[in-house]
C-alpha cells in the first residue's frame, strides 16, 4: 500500500482522499482547521492531521510518503512544493497560476522525485487530450480549448454557482492569459476574446482566462499558428464580471470581491462539466480539424455520489498519481500534462471518468 498526503480538506481535497483510500492507498489529510477536519464525514481508515501550511509545511510530516497532493489555494503551491523537495517525495497539485508552476518547474531541475503540477481538469485532462489531437496531424494550424464548470439549473442573473475554488475563480478572471496569435507566443487581457460556440446543443459564451493552457504554450511555441484557453459560461455571465472587475475595480480588491460571491452565490452539488478541445491543420494534404468534447455530470463514483468538477478535477489528479505509481509516466523532474498518454490516461480507474457518457 503507497502512502500518500493530501494538504488541503476542502471539496475537491477530500474527495481526493476518499477516492485514493477507495482505490487502496494509505491516504493522511492534511488542513488547518481541526474542528472543520474532524467533521469531515470520511472512511476511519483516512488520517487527519492538523497543520497551518500558510506558516510552512514542516518535511517530516511527509517522510515515508510515496507523494503529497496539493489540493490548497494557489499562493500556497510553493510552500507545499518546497517541503516535497526537502522530503524526497512526488509532488502533484491542481493549480492553474502559471507564476507558481514556474516555481515548481524550478524545484523540479535535478529531482529524483517527480513534480507534476496542473493535474485537473485545465490545466490537466484538457492538456493531454489537445497534445493527443495535435499527434494525428502533419502540420498544426490551431488549437483551442474551452472549458466551463457550470450549474445544471442556472437560476440568477451570472448564471452560476460556486462549484469550486473562488480565489482560484477570482484570479483566473484577472491575470493576463499566455496564448499564440500569428505564430507569436504573447500575453491577452482576461475576459476579452469573447465568442459563442455550442456543445451538444447547448449554447456558451467562452472568453479568456488565465492557466488553462498549462505548459502547451511552451510546447508548441514555434508549431502553431494559434494556441488559446478560454471559459465556458451561461450568455451574459462575462458582461457582468467585467462590470465588477474593471467598472468598480473590485480586480485591485480581489478580498473584497470574493467575500461579495461568497457571500451572495450560492454552491450547488447538481453540476456540470463541458469542455472542447479543438485542433486544425495538414493530414495527408488537406485541411483537417478533429474535436474531443464532452458533458460531464455528477454522479455516483467510487463510493459516493461526486460531483462533476469534483470528478473532473479529483479524478485527474488521481488518475495522474495512479501512472506515476504504476510507472507509466517519467518519475523524476517535471513532468508535464502532454507527457501522460492519453489512452492509459482514459483505460485507468479514475481517468475513465473523461470516457464518453452515455
């Protein structure tokens, strides 16, 4: 039995550790807040340790571990990341702020572990899966990813609920997005870009945000001549956030602005998960485009009824650690998302939760 820990007990943190113990690992769950910790409904055979990692993580506490899961807001990657490397033991986590991925790839130089960050659903599956497209071309022209984690009954004016991190919701709306526009590797503002696409009938707007495009900048520089991420929501929901954002200029007050959602919005157990990876370019001659998309909604996983951004990002990860341990993907330094095949990505217990449903 591989021993693992999970900082952070929040939605998605606990139900990664539900779903590792499910699957046979020896899981310790780490968070701040004893009393919180101690109320979480989870399997005895799960270890809940307190410990304030905004003040450090402390090595020891992951000695003898075989990897830490960072399920923690994305100011904290660093810290979880650093005592990984102090203690000689994988690291996975699940952000989407490009600063702290670099950090990571730093700690990463020389390792005899492995660092993978950005292991949910964008960053993550979506990355795999446009790097998997991208193969079954001679010449790439485009590739775009749009992802949306959306209530099933959207009942106010944003068309939406809190399904999982606001703070990371918050600044994927604010930081400046990586892209490839005309061939050229360039910086977009967030929340421009807007455009309307369809999935399985139902119409979204997308529009720019920060890090869900992980590494593929980097990957493809050079390669294409346009690479973009943007977020999948409801008709109307952007216009509004541009109002908050820039009108009232709640982007230089982010605490303020995320205590106004979290007080007003509330978070809902009945979603969804839409995404849509889309590649052009030459195949034998011709101008070609392939599209993987999906519609995931919650259900019952493993044990216990998940929600569809909790399988979509706790499934990943897991999914992700699951390779690591079977030895399906490179164990030491960084490792990015395009260097998980996507078909043993697909055929694992946790990944097939991207399998076609229906």
């Amino acid at each position: 039995m591989k021993q693992v820990t999970v900082a952070g007990a929040g939605k998605i943190g606990s139900a990664i550790a539900e779903l590792l113990h499910h699957g046979g690992y020896g899981v310790t769950l780490l968070d701040c807040h004893a009393e919180y910790l101690n109320s979480l409904k989870l399997p005895e055979g799960i270890v809940r340790k307190t410990a304030d990692i905004a003040q450090g993580l402390d090595p020891d506490l992951l000695k003898g571990q075989f990897a830490v899961l960072s399920a923690l807001p994305f100011h904290l990657t660093r810290t979880v990341a650093r005592a990984a490397a102090a203690a000689g033991v994988h690291y996975l986590d699940l952000t989407e702020d490009v600063a702290s991925t670099r950090d990571v790839k730093a700690l990463a130089e020389g390792a005899s572990t492995a660092f993978i960050p950005q292991c949910g659903l964008a960053p993550g599956f979506v990355s795999i899966a446009a790097h998997d497209l991208a193969g079954h071309f001679d010449e790439i022209d485009t590739i775009r990813l749009r992802v949306g984690a959306l209530p099933r009954f959207p009942s106010n004016a944003l068309g939406y609920n809190l399904t999982w991190s606001t703070e990371g919701l918050i600044n994927e709306y604010i930081e400046p997005c990586e892209a490839i526009v005309d061939g050229k590797r360039i910086l977009v503002p967030a929340l421009e870009g807007m455009e309307s696409l369809g999935v399985d009938g139902v119409l979204y707007e997308a529009f720019n945000t920060s890090g869900g495009l992980g590494s593929l900048c980097e990957t493809y520089d050079g390669r294409v001549r346009e690479l973009n991420y943007r977020t999948m929501r409801y008709p109307g929901h952007r216009n509004i956030m541009k109002v908050l954002l820039s009108d009232l200029r709640l982007s230089e007050r982010r605490h303020i602005l995320q205590d106004i959602l979290t007080h007003a919005i509330p978070g809902t157990a009945q979603d969804l998960v839409v995404l849509s990876v889309i590649v052009t370019g030459l195949r034998d001659g011709r101008q070609q485009q392939e599209t993987l998309a999906r519609t995931i909604h919650a259900q019952e996983f493993m044990g216990g009824y998940r929600t569809a951004i909790q399988l979509t990002t706790a499934g990943s990860i897991c999914a992700v650690l699951d390779l690591l341990a079977e030895g399906k993907i490179p164990s030491a330094g960084f490792v990015r998302q395009e260097d998980i095949p996507l078909s043993a990505y697909l055929s694992n217990r946790y990944g097939r939760v991207y399998q076609p449903q229906g």
